[in-house]
C-alpha cells in the first residue's frame, strides 16, 4: 500500500523533506554528529576528491565522501532525541520505502549508523579525553514510548530497577534501556570504556543540572552515579543514542555511539577547549575504527 504524501513528505527534487537527501546519496554507513560544524571537521578526514556533493537545510548539514576507499555519509541531527526521530525515520525511508511507488521495498537494506559526540562522565574513574562506547543507552527522553512494541527491543528488568534505585518521578517518562549492535561494538575492542549512557531530554534538569530551578528527583546525579546493577553502572550523559539504538533496534539497523569525555560531572571539572586539543584525534580514531571491514 502507497504511503500517503502527507506521511512522507518527498521534496520537488526527489530529495526527503527535511533532510533534502535523495535515496543514491546516502551510503550504508551513515556518521551522525550533533554540531553542523563538526561534518566540516570529519571531511577534513576524507579522502581528496572522494566528497560526492555537501548540503544544508536546518541543522541537517550532509555529505558522502570516501574515507580509504570505504563510501561513508556524515550528516549532523543538531541536538536532542527528537531531532534523531527525523534522522532515524528519513534515513530509513532513503533506504527502504521507493520514492517512486510509495511502498515499502520488500528487500530491506540494514545500515550502519555510529553516532560520535561529546558527552560529561559520572563516575570518578572516566577521566576527561577518554572515549566511552554506548553498549546501552538509557532513554530519559520518552521517544521510543511512542512506538509499539518497544519492550520487544528494550530490556525492562534494567529499566524497572533503574527507576526503583533512583526514585524515578510518575511524571517523567518511562526510561528505556537499548543495546548498541554487537558488531559495531566490536569494532571499538580497544581505546574505549564500555559505556552506560543516559540519553537526556534537555541540558540541565534533565542532566541534573540546578541553577534557579530545582530538580524532580533530589540529589539526581548522586543517585544515578550510585546505581548499580548486575555490574553494570551509568558511566556519562549525552543527549541522542538512546534514539538512535532504539529505532534502529526495530527497524533492523545496526546502531552505536561512541562520546569523548570533554567534562566530569563526578569532578564538576570540564576542558572548554576541547574543539581544539581533543576533536581531531576523536574523528581519526573513530574513522579508523568505524570503517574496517567487520
């Protein structure tokens, strides 16, 4: 059945609507950043003369490019959960529905999609300028709540202790724990911490932030460093995997991110200079792991 022109919304170009990519542009191994800027900083990184075009629309700046010969698409999503609902849905329609009919392809191309940000470590044992690999991500943004099924990807044992140990507010929305891809995770076998990563709604309160406002669980980032549960411990904020490893999770994508450490929450210490000392080594380190051969 044709999807309706009012659900997916196909520019005059033939290009998806807020993305402005059409489907041949993308590759199957997709570099989400968050900052606009940052595509500039990882094509750096490409081989010369391998971009294929650039484009811009909104804080969705993108481009395809070659990095040792691997065909690699960087596309930034600006910040926040709800931004990622756009990028995961676009991408998988580029993928998967036919332009032309409207209808979903019967054959379903399965794409890889690492996401590399920044992010703040809770625990005292992540110092800053180390990289952390999200093998979960824990949703406090409520977005994954809005599909079906959910639990059927999600692990519900961790996301009902996490709640009971942190004194989880009935006015927040349900967390959910996703998994990253086990094969882009063994990608990062070295160099990295395994990570336990809250994706948060917003900035501030959402990451337990107090300036004149207070807090709907107290003493929240105590409580999240505490929390602890067949070994496993929240290790750093960040504000868009938990998105990315869900919907990929069901719409059979493999999915993963990876942050470097720019500041300590344990400490209250942080490097604001980081674009310039920290940014380059990251992008080199996660093109050279991202683009082997599995």
């Amino acid at each position: 059945m044709a999807i309706a022109s009012s659900e997916l919304i196909v520019n005059d170009d033939g290009s998806v609507f807020h993305l402005h990519l059409k489907p041949e542009e993308i590759s199957r191994k997709i570099l989400l950043v968050g900052d606009p800027g940052r595509v500039a900083a990882v094509a750096a990184f490409l081989d010369e003369g391998s971009i294929e075009f650039r484009r811009a629309s909104r804080e969705f700046v993108s481009l395809t490019g070659k990095y040792h010969g691997d065909r690699i698409t960087v596309l930034s999503t600006g910040i926040g959960c709800d931004n990622i609902d756009i990028v995961m849905n676009e991408l998988d329609a580029l993928a998967n529905i036919d332009f032309a009919t409207r209808e979903i392809k019967k054959e379903k191309t399965s794409l890889e999609i690492l996401r590399l940000g920044t992010s703040g470590a809770i625990q005292p044992g992540i110092p800053i300028g180390s990289y952390v690999f999200s093998h979960y991500s824990v949703g406090c943004d409520g977005l994954l709540n809005w599909y079906a099924a959910r639990e059927e990807i999600t692990d519900v044992e961790l996301e009902e202790e996490f709640m009971k140990q942190v004194g989880w507010s009935r006015h927040l929305p349900t967390p959910y724990f996703a998994k990253a891809s086990e094969e882009i995770e063994r990608r990062f076998s070295s160099g990295v911490i395994k990570g336990c990563t809250v994706s948060a709604g917003g900035f501030y309160g959402p990451q337990g932030r107090v300036l004149r406002m207070p807090l709907a669980i107290e003493n929240m980032l105590e409580k999240f460093e505490a929390f602890s549960y067949k070994g496993l411990k929240i290790t750093n904020f960040e504000m868009e995997g938990s998105a990315i490893a869900g919907i990929s999770g069901h719409l059979g994508h493999k999915a993963g991110t990876i942050c470097a450490i720019i500041a300590s929450r344990y400490a209250g210490t942080s490097n604001p200079d980081y674009k310039e000392n920290m940014v380059g080594d990251f992008i080199k380190f996660v093109l050279d792991s991202y683009c082997d051969t599995i």
